[in-house]
C-alpha cells in the first residue's frame, strides 16, 4: 500500500567508535513516523552485520553513504532525496556541519535536526534536543521550531511497559555501558559490583559492539545477553541498574529502574549530575579516570540509599513518559516541516 504522506531521508551514523545512540534515537522516531504513513529511508556512512541486522529486525531501509568529500556528500544527499522523493530531511550524526546544513538547504531541502550540543541554528527548520538540562537560551538567535526537553524524549514506549517490581531484597543488578563501550569499561564495572558484599544478582547486557568471554570467577550469578535486538525485554527484569548514560539512562527512567552513572566520557558530566538532582540516578563518576576500587565505592553508595530506589524509578517514570517519539511526530507534521 502506498503511503498516505511524504518520504523523510534520514541522516544518523553508528559504530563502534561513536556508539549506538542516535541510530537507535533516530530509528525510534522513524517507526513512528511510519505508523503516521510516512515513508522513510536511512543514509548511513558505517554498515556492517550489526548495523543491517538492527534495521532489519525493525524493518526499517537503509543504505551506504560515503561520499568522499563534504560538497560530494551534500550531492549525493540531494540526489538520494530527489529519488526517493522526499523533500524532508532529519539528521542525527556528528558528521552533520553547518556547512552540511547549507549545503542541503540551498538545495532545498527541509531540515529537522536532532541536537544535543547546540549546533543546529538558522539553517534547521526545526530542531529536537530532548535533554533535561536544555538551555533553551542558546537558541535564541535561532528562527527554526524548537521541540526541547523530556517531553520529547525519543525513547521506544515499550520501556514504560516492562514489567518493574524494584526488589530491594535480592535485586536483579543491569550492567550496560552502551552499544559500544568503546572505552572497555564493562568488564571492569562488572568485576567493581561483584565485589560488593551485598546479595543481588547480575543481568549483564553487552551491547552490539562489546564482545567477551562469559565471566567466571564472580560470586554472584551473573546472566549475560549479548547482540540483543529487543532491548525493553531485558530489561524487564532488572530492579536497578549501572549505565555509562546517555540514551540508555532515558530508557531506563522510562522502564522505571534508578541507575547509577559511571561515564565513559566526561562531556556528559552536566547530564549525569542532571539526573542525580532530578531524583532518578545518582552520579558515580567517570569510570575511565576511576579504579576499580573506586568504582566499587561508587557502587556501595548507590546501594546505600537502595530504600530510595523505587522512588526514583516512579520519578523516572514521571520524566520519561514514552510518549515523546508521538508528540515529536505530531509537532513536525504540523509544523509542516516534513
């Protein structure tokens, strides 16, 4: 059946270099934009088997796109635009310059980007930064619509509807540090929580991109998921959880579960003390300047304040609502930017 509305081009990258967040941010988007009878279409520069195999679990079309140079790229995205048929354009990749932007806006195309560092102004028609601590004053000398904070969450609404009971007693403990842990801190937060003297289990999720024995030697049971394309069910069981932030922290607040942060990167410091004041996670530190005695400090204070725990994950919830692909769909249609 042909679709009701317009085709959207998407531009979002993922690798095991840059993690896995805004393929998923931008995925989540695209399949709600198809359930509103759009059609879209994935431009992505890094394709290996667990890129293709993410996209064709979700049904959703992507192709390769390398162009050798930024006027090339501008080129070839205008072109695949004009076959397509899409007039719309979203972009989610930290290879997207303003120079990008206006390049494709000369054009004619129209832009909608999704924005965590204040990069997108003038040349956007309308930009997504769904962050807690958006300054919305840094746009102010922007003329795009603004779609900005947890209200528009890109979050898949299938985390608010996990199964959440927030059993302090013998909780079931996540370990994710993202699609790609490029840092290697996985196996050293896993072994930094096996030594804390207190009884819970282990649900270890390695995302796409980290790979390793299964652990032997740990003192707490320890399940381990690897390459796992449905996510909210994993999830399911988990009480709390130890993430290294980003988009897993909005998942997490939605599936109602208080986490503790141990960064892989300090430049998401602001968001991880964000969250600590918000009452949903607690601030650990940055795991790739910490030891692992350190880490398994962070970690008993996080279990100190376990009474805490179901509190946090209802405040989560009250953040994070699922709900924010659909307002976002719903704003850009009518903002007829699409």
């Amino acid at each position: 059946m042909e679709n009701q509305k317009g085709k959207i081009v998407f531009r979002a990258d993922g690798s095991r270099v840059i993690g896995f967040g805004h393929l998923v941010r931008s995925v989540v988007l695209a399949q709600q934009l198809k359930k509103q009878g759009y059609d879209v279409l994935f431009l992505i520069t890094v394709i290996d088997k667990n890129v293709a195999n993410f996209f064709d679990y979700r049904n959703i079309k992507f192709m390769g796109f390398a162009p050798p140079s930024l006027a090339k790229m501008v080129y070839n995205h205008l072109n695949v635009m004009e076959m397509f048929g899409a007039e719309a354009t979203i972009l989610d990749s930290k290879m997207i310059t303003q120079d990008y932007r206006r390049g494709l806006k000369a054009g004619g195309a129209k832009i909608v980007a999704i924005d965590d560092k204040y990069t997108a102004c003038s040349d956007a028609d309308a930009v997504i930064n769904y962050n807690l601590n958006v300054d919305t004053s840094r746009y102010n000398q922007c003329t795009e619509n603004l779609l900005t904070g947890p209200d528009y969450a890109l979050v898949e609404k299938r985390f608010v509807e996990v199964k959440w009971n927030c059993d302090i007693e013998e909780p079931n403990i996540l370990i994710s540090m993202g699609g790609s842990d490029a840092q290697d801190q996985t196996d050293k937060v896993l072994r930094a929580l096996d030594a804390v003297d207190e009884n819970f289990r282990i649900t270890l999720l390695r995302g796409l991109y980290v790979e390793g024995p299964k652990p032997s030697g740990l003192r707490h049971k320890c399940d381990v998921f690897e390459g796992v394309c449905d996510v909210p069910e994993i999830f399911s069981d988990c009480d709390a959880a130890i993430t290294a932030g980003g988009l897993t922290t909005m998942n997490l607040a939605a599936a109602g579960a208080p986490f503790l942060v141990l960064l892989t990167s300090a430049r998401h410091k602001d968001n991880s003390i964000t969250w600590e004041k918000a009452g949903v996670g607690l601030h650990g530190g940055v795991a790739t300047e910490m030891s692992e005695q350190e880490i398994t400090v962070a970690i008993k204070k996080f279990f100190a304040i376990k009474t805490s725990w179901r509190e946090m994950g209802l405040q989560g919830r009250k953040i994070i609502d699922g709900n924010g692909a659909e307002r976002v769909a719903l704003a850009l249609d009518a903002m007829k930017v699409l």
